[in-house]
C-alpha cells in the first residue's frame, strides 16, 4: 500500500467517524428532548418508539416529540449508512459493511415508518436490533485492542437481552426488573453508545495514520 492510498482511507475513516459520532450524538439529545415534551412518557412503561406513536389500538401521537424522535432516527440511520461505505472504503471489510449498511437503513425505516405502521414498524425495529448488536461484533475485524473486545461484549449483551425479550416475553428478569421501556434501552442504548465510541475510535485511528504518514 503507498502512501496515496495510506491517506486515502485515512480520510474516509475520518469522514466515517466524525459522521457517526455527531449521528449517535444527536439522537440521544433529541431523544432525551423528546421525552421531556411527551407528557406523562415513562422510560420503563414506554417504548423509545412511543415517542414518534403508540402502536394500535391505542394511538398516541404528540408533537413535537414525534416530529423530533423521526427526524433524529432518520438522520442517525443515513449517517450510518453513508459511513458504512466510506467504512469500506477505509478497510475493506465486507462483512461489517453490510451488516452496518442494513442497520443504518433499518434505523431510516424506523424513523420513516412509527409505532402506528404496525408489522413495518416492528420490522425495522426488529431489523435494527438484530443488525446493530453484529455490526458491534464484526468491527472486532477493524479495531485493535482492547476496543475490539468490548465491542464484541455490546453486540453479545444486547442480542442476549434481545432474545430474552422474544422468547420470555414480559416474565424476563430485566423486564420485571426494568419494564418493557428498560428492557428495550438494555437493547438500544449500549449498540448506540458503542456507535459514538466507534465513530470516536475511527476519528483517532486515522489521526494518528495521518502523523505516521507525515514523519515518513
């Protein structure tokens, strides 16, 4: 590899993080205004979904939380799936790009399509949770250590959280503990953290790629 090519995926890299770190970043401030303008939302009663629209037959729509939570998962889902690309860009790594890709769309579905879609809503969700938690996983193949590791434990606690929640629906030992709200932040939460570290750890890699080409 030459030097040309060296800062080439240096810069993608660079591109890459700095987009998922102010994705992630933005949606949880949204997220958190969200919920201070949703009366009565309870974050162990209330899917973060809640926010945009209750499911049927109970519909519950309140702006401008839903217009907020929609338009803050929309954004975070695009600016994962054009980091996905210049991800691979970088690394050439397709495993984690289309596991990454598919989760960045599945995050746009559910801000395009809320809680009172019903079976499209639960599909992207559903889409989300499953592709987030492995893209966690396979960037084990980009990072050094000991980031890699706990990326790999991310992706594994909230899949194992996912599945308790598929198979023990309402009597797992986090939703009596949490609720359903709790229960599904034990999922969603820990992946979009790990989306801001990512981006951090992607931002710095190439910065430092950056010096090192400078001094040769």
């Amino acid at each position: 590899m030459d030097k040309n090519e060296k800062s080439s995926r240096a810069y993608y890299s660079n591109a890459a993080g700095t987009l998922l770190f102010i994705g992630a970043l933005q949606w949880f401030i949204v997220e958190m205004a969200a919920e201070t303008l949703f009366p009565g939302y309870s974050t162990r009663a209330n899917d973060l979904s809640d926010l945009a629209s209750t499911v049927p037959p109970n519909l519950s729509l309140i702006q401008p939380s839903a217009t907020m939570f929609n338009a803050s998962t929309f954004i975070f889902g695009l600016m994962t799936l054009i980091s996905a690309f210049l991800v691979y860009r970088a690394h050439r790594d397709r495993l984690f790009t289309v596991l990454f890709a598919i989760s960045g769309l599945a995050a746009m579905g559910v801000g395009i399509f809320p809680g009172d879609t019903g079976v499209i809503h639960g599909l992207v969700a559903l889409a989300w949770f499953v592709t987030a938690p492995l893209s966690a996983i396979a960037s084990y193949r980009l990072e050094g250590k000991p980031f890699g590791y706990i990326s790999i434990a991310i992706g594994i606690f909230a899949l194992i959280v996912l599945l308790m929640a598929l198979f023990f629906s309402g009597s797992s030992p986090i939703f009596l503990a949490f609720g359903r709200g709790g229960e599904e932040r034990m999922i969603a939460f820990p992946v979009a953290m790990w989306v801001t570290a990512f981006g951090g750890y992607l931002m710095g890699s190439s910065q430092a790629n950056s010096m090192l080409l400078c001094r040769l």
